[in-house]
C-alpha cells in the first residue's frame, strides 16, 4: 500500500485524466490478475468502467493468449473508460516492460485510456489523448514474476510517446 501511495503521488501532476479511485481500482484488479498471468503464461485482460448509478467497477476478467488479449464479457449499461491488462510470464526474450504500440493503439480505438502490468511489476498509464505512456510505480510495485530478471530490456524510460515507442519497436 506504501508503494502505491507513492505513485499517486509522483502521479498527481502527470496523468490529471485519471482519479484516484480509478488508479486504485486498476492498481487492486492488476495486483490479483499478475499471479495467474504469470502461472498460465498469459494474458489477462478487462474494463474500468462506470455503471448506470456512476459507481466505479471492474469488468469480470478475461484470460487471453500469450501475446494478447480479447475483452469477451458483456458492456450492457457500462461506460468503459480504461482497459487494464498483464503482459503475462516474463521472457528474456520478450521485450515486455513497457506498453507497446499495439497496446497504445488498441485502447485508442477503443477510445479508452490504459492501464498496463508489467512482469517485473511495474504499472503503466496509456493515455490515448497525449498518445503517451507514463510508468506510474517501478519494479515490484505490483507482484513480479519469480522468474523476471531486471536490465534484460535495457533502460526503461518513466515515459514513451507513441513516437518514440514506434521507433524502438523498430530498432
């Protein structure tokens, strides 16, 4: 809970479009979605959303494949407006601690933003306005995978533009 206080507040002026009770509720649903992502190599997906008396939920989850992630549960009376997803079991030859561009664009077409886990534990912000990615909290903020050995995806920056994201990917 500590860590997570510490990314509200190292969050409060970056991403402004985002509550708090959001970040919590993606930082609490990611937290309990990392464990079985890791044991099943997988990834796991979902919605934040609000329901038809404004109260903030979270969407029953979905497992998907090793490199993807289909939301297959119903949006009757839900207002999406972020998608929380694992990156799933750690792989040294994955490059995986960050948000992708595929990731970015998903949630653009969807017109949500993102939240992001991390093998090593880190939660990423997808904001689909700026076209941005910002690490919330670093490694092991959320449950890490046992296997997960830091450095192997060399420097991971506090943010990406989708830009430089795009430039990296095809390096």
């Amino acid at each position: 809970m500590i860590r997570f206080g510490v990314a509200l507040l190292a969050l409060s002026g970056a991403a402004h479009a985002q509550s708090a009770a959001e970040i919590r509720l993606a930082t609490e649903m990611l937290s309990e979605m990392q464990r079985p992502s890791f044991d099943n190599d997988r990834e796991y997906c979902g919605y934040l959303a609000y329901d038809a008396n404004g109260t903030l939920v979270a969407t029953p989850i979905s497992e998907g494949e090793q490199s993807s992630c289909q939301y297959d549960g119903p949006e009757d009376g839900l207002v999406m407006v972020a998608s929380i997803h694992t990156h799933g079991r750690y792989d040294q030859d994955v490059p995986a601690e960050s948000p992708s561009v595929g990731d970015i664009e998903a949630d653009e077409d969807e017109g949500v933003d993102g939240f992001v886990a991390t093998p090593g534990g880190r939660l990423w912000y997808v904001d689909t306005k700026d076209m941005i990615v910002r690490q919330l909290c670093g490694l092991n903020c959320l449950p890490q995978d046992p296997r997960f050995r830091a450095g192997d995806d060399g420097v991971i920056e506090m943010s990406y533009t989708y830009q430089e994201l795009l430039l990296i990917e095809s390096e």
